[in-house]
C-alpha cells in the first residue's frame, strides 16, 4: 500500500469535492495516509468565522485530517534541519521566496522524505512544487543518499484512489 502525505490544500479540496465519501471510502483501502503536526497546525489556522454550507470550515477540515490520518509525525530537529538544507539549497539555485514562506513547505518534504513517504499530494506549484525548489529536494536527498517523495496533484490522487 502507498504511503501518502497531504498537504494542507488537499484537504480544501477534499471538502469542496462532491466524490468525497467515496474517496474516503476508497482510501482506507488502496493508501495510507500520514500526517504530519506543520499540516495539522495550518488547518487549525483557518479562521474560525469561515464557513462552508453553514459549518464551520475550520472544524470540517480538522474533521477530515482526524479522520483520515493513520499516523502523525512531529516537527522534530531532524525534520527542520534536512527544511533548512532544502532552503539554503533552494536559495543557491535561485529561489526567490523568503524563509518564512517556504518553511512550511519544505518541512512537509522533509517529514516525507526522512519517514520514507511514497507521495506527497499537493496542490501549491508557486512554492513546494517550483522547479527550483525540486531540484533542491533532488540534491539534497542525493547527498544524504534519500529517497525524494513522489509529488501529484489533487486530480492524479483522486484517480490514484477511483482506479
């Protein structure tokens, strides 16, 4: 069974997706999905006002992420050194994004990568998913004798679990 992190945006667009019991339904049974506390804590950061179909949007996303996730990592000094190595490589190959901005990003590869992920989900091609930024994953990984994550988007995982 492949070994699956979402990123934060997966799960906006697992709620605003009509098919989405049935990919609940399905993913119990083709994947694994792990979580990670970085993922956790942008959702909780959804403020609490915002609504979908009269629920509250931050406690529907939280729901989701609870529901779906099998085992949950934390944000640990091994997971933001390997964030800090993607960015200073980042940098050099001329990423342009603050650190600020990309930390989030970057640890979510690093959890991946250091716990052996299979896939990343994700939806952002303006900072984790930029050529840049891969090609610093790439590197990275190589020297430390890693294994980069595979990255999809939202659409390649919904035919990953309809198939």
């Amino acid at each position: 069974m492949k070994r699956l992190l979402l990123d934060t945006n997966i799960y906006g667009e697992m709620i605003f997706d009509a098919e989405y019991n049935l990919l609940k339904e399905n993913i119990a049974k083709k994947v694994v999905v792990h979580g990670f506390k970085v993922v956790r804590e942008e959702l909780r950061d959804v403020p609490r006002s915002s609504r979908i179909s009269g629920r509250n949007l931050r406690v529907a996303l939280l729901h989701i992420y609870d529901e779906m996730v099998k085992k949950s990592y934390v944000d640990d000094s091994t997971i933001k050194d390997l964030a800090e190595k993607y960015y200073i490589q980042y940098k050099k190959n001329g990423g342009n994004h603050s650190r600020d901005k990309m930390t989030a990003d970057f640890s979510v590869v690093a959890c991946a990568t250091i716990h052996q992920i299979d896939i990343v989900v994700s939806e952002d091609n303006k900072t984790m998913l930029i050529e840049t930024a891969i090609k610093a994953y790439n590197l990275i990984n190589k020297s430390l004798q890693k294994r980069t994550p595979n990255f999809i988007g939202y659409l390649e995982f919904k035919r990953l679990l309809l198939e």
